[in-house]
C-alpha cells in the first residue's frame, strides 16, 4: 500500500506547477509525455444537499449551507508504444480547499497505470490498475442522529484487470480476464460498506468485416466486506456472490449514428442472510447521432441494480434517460449540454416498511471549453441537482431527503 501524506501531496503539485511554468515545451498529444497543472474555484448553494425544510443552525451548526471550493491539480501522463506493446500511466493529485466548511479539505491521488500487452496481432490484452479517490456526496452520506457532527468521509476504489482477446477466425474472439476491486471509505459507511471483490469473466465476441460486433460474456464475483462479521440484528453480511450474464451490441447504423447497447442479467447472494438477496435485468441503449460535422448528439436509457444496504432497503433499481448534444463551435471553443433523470426504486426491506422509497433525481448542465492555445485550456460549467422522494420526514437534522442545488465552476489548465 502506498502512504502518501498531505504535506507531499502539496510539495509534489507546487513543483509540478513551478516546472510547469519554467518549461518552454509545447503540449503535444504524439508526445510520450506530458505534464498538466491547473485550478478551479466551483461555488456550490447547498453542499449538504439539505432540504428546504431542515433547520441550518440545527442540522450544519452554521447559518449558510452554500460553500466555495478551490481545487488544483497536477498530472504527468505516459504513453509510450514499444513494437507490439503500448506503455501507459496517468498520474493526478487533486487539492480541494473548502472556504467555509475547512475540515472538508482532502487531497486525491488518483492514477491509472496499463500495459496493452500484445502477443501477436491475433492475441492482446490489457493489464492494469487504477485509483479513484472522492468525497463522498452528502445526498447519501448522512448521520441523522448527529448531523451537528457531520463526518468528511473518502471513497477509495482500486481496480486491478487483466483480460485477453484472441482472435481465433472467421471474426471470432475468445474472451476472458480476471480482476479485483477493494472499496473502501475513510469513515464507517453501512449501507455501502467496505470490500474486496474479486472475480473472472469468460465471453465470445463476433466481429464483422463492417466492424459492427456482438459479445456475449459470463462474470463471477467472490466479494468480502471489510471488517464485518454477520450480525443477525441489522442482518448486514460479512460476504457475498455475484453472477452477472450480458449481451454486448455495438452496431453502424449509418456513417453518422451507432447504437452501443446491452442487456444482462444479475444475481447476487449473500452468504448468510438471503433477506438481503437480489437480482434482476440489467440494460442500456445509446444512440450516438453526428448531425453534423460540428454537432452531435448521444441519448441512453439504462437499467442498473445498486447494493445498499439500511433497514428500509437492501438495494435499488435505478431507471435512466440521459441525452448529451455537443456543439463544436470553433475550432478552438466547444459547447456542451447534459441532462439526466433517474427513477430510483428502493427494495429489499429487512424490516417492515409502510412504503419503501422511491425517488426522482433530475440533474442539468451547461458546459463551455475554450482552448486558445495548445497550452491552454479554460473550462465552465453551470449545473442544477434535484431531488424528490416518498421517504419525508421533515426535522431540524434534514431527514427529507428532497433537495435542489446548484454550482458553478470555472478553471483553468497548463497542458505542456
């Protein structure tokens, strides 16, 4: 495990910024490597995605929910081929400030390191590991019982792949991989918990002369939760088994618009307590429209089944429409736009419930980018959250779960 602490963190970006701006060479996306810095003020109107109804004084000890965050950032980025090979790294440490809420202050160290490793042409792969590091959202992350002690807690995830495709004739590909993924949150978090999951896969995959494609890929997970035993009581699991089966669909409709699409099947158990079993379809469908050369559009529709796990509920059914037009107005600015809303249907109750929850969550942003040199990239970004849900139970702590808020960000980033 690499520790790595808070003081390093902000040597290693102000020496990165400093060389940053001491070096005269150009970004370029052929180079093998690259190096970025950049910051970002965002002011967020209700950081604690509290209701209308909550009592601020009460609930956050202060009289104002709204915040202002300074992030920066530093990154080195490798990407070198080496004869049938292809070496890649990407490294990140993002610094965020909180103006008022300071004990929110966090630094991520976020990296990605692959090999595209190939055999021959016929037989590759990909070896890899990753980190993602993030304050967990306040639209979950809650302690009703102490909300004047509210708690920063940071959702780590590290995954580590290796998979193979071999072309075995005809457009046919044999397909597998193996692969582990550790979550884990620096503050105690039930409903999602700490784990390691580890599992395989196994598929087939038909590839056509038009590159149009068909796959079809069985996955097994064994997942450990982290220092947890079975406790009958809240019927929260040490361990668990998943099974997921799924159909993959890339297809060329036209030379302007593809379909991406999915549909799958998922069953997980849990070693002891089947109350908190599930399973279900699994789905998505894109449709990624170029309506012309400087405007395009993706739309989706998703189905996915999420573990969380509270006493009301053991997981939830997440329905999605999402759609995505982006505006390439210039050479040098973009425009962009993102709207999304998702019914969320709680279930798996472990104890009797009147009515189990269900919400709507609704989320719209408007984005610019603006480039003006190779060098230089400035970002903006306007976005609106809501939130509406059966579970209402107004109070001084926010225990209605609606809420609306908006940010605003704007940065700036150093390519070189």
């Amino acid at each position: 495990m690499i520790i790595i602490r808070l003081k390093t963190h902000r040597i290693i970006i102000q020496a990165l910024v400093t060389f940053s701006l001491s070096t005269p060479v150009l970004a370029d996306e052929q180079d093998a490597l690259n190096f970025s810095a950049g910051a970002a003020v965002t002011f967020d109107d209700n950081l604690f995605r509290l209701p209308d109804s909550a009592d601020t004084r009460q609930s956050i000890g202060k009289s104002k929910r709204s915040d202002r965050i300074l992030i920066t950032n530093a990154g080195i980025k490798i990407d070198k081929p080496y004869s049938l090979q292809r070496f890649q790294l990407d490294l990140n440490l993002i610094d965020n400030r909180y103006d008022t809420n300071s004990y929110l202050d966090y630094t991520a160290f976020n990296y990605r390191a692959a090999w595209l490793w190939q055999l021959t042409p016929h037989i590759k792969g990909t070896l890899s590991a990753d980190q993602q590091q993030v304050l967990n959202s306040f639209s979950e992350f809650r302690d009703f019982n102490n909300q004047l002690n509210i708690r920063r807690s940071i959702q780590t995830n590290e995954n580590r792949i290796f998979d193979i495709d071999g072309l075995i004739g005809g457009g046919w590909h044999l397909l597998g991989g193996v692969s582990e993924l550790r979550s884990r949150n620096s503050v105690e978090f039930n409903a999602v918990g700490d784990f390691i999951q580890t599992g395989a896969n196994l598929g087939v995959k038909y590839v056509a002369p038009s590159e149009n494609s068909i796959a079809l890929i069985q996955r097994a997970y064994n997942g450990e939760y982290q220092g947890r035993v079975a406790d009958a009581a809240s019927q929260l699991d040490s361990g668990f088994k998943q099974r997921e089966t799924e159909v993959q669909l890339q297809w060329r409709l036209t030379g302007k618009s593809l379909i991406d699409a999915k549909i799958g099947y998922l069953d997980r158990e849990h070693d002891s307590f089947s109350s908190r079993d599930y399973n279900g379809v699994t789905s998505r469908l894109a449709y990624n429209w170029q309506a012309t050369g400087k405007l395009g559009v993706i739309t989706s529709i998703s189905r996915h089944l999420y573990s969380y796990q509270q006493a009301a509920n053991s997981y939830y059914v997440a329905d999605t429409f999402a759609i995505t037009p982006v505006w390439q107005v210039t050479d040098k600015t973009s425009l962009s736009m993102r709207y999304d809303f998702s019914q969320r249907d709680y279930r798996g109750a472990v104890v009797t419930v009147a009515e189990q929850r269900e919400d709507n969550v609704q989320s719209f942003m408007l984005s610019a980018d603006w480039q003006p040199t190779r060098t230089i990239k400035v970002t903006g970004s306007l976005r609106h959250e809501m939130r509406n849900s059966s579970y209402n139970q107004p109070s001084a702590f926010g225990g209605d779960l609606e809420y609306d808020a908006n940010m605003a960000t704007i940065g700036a980033q150093l390519l070189f």
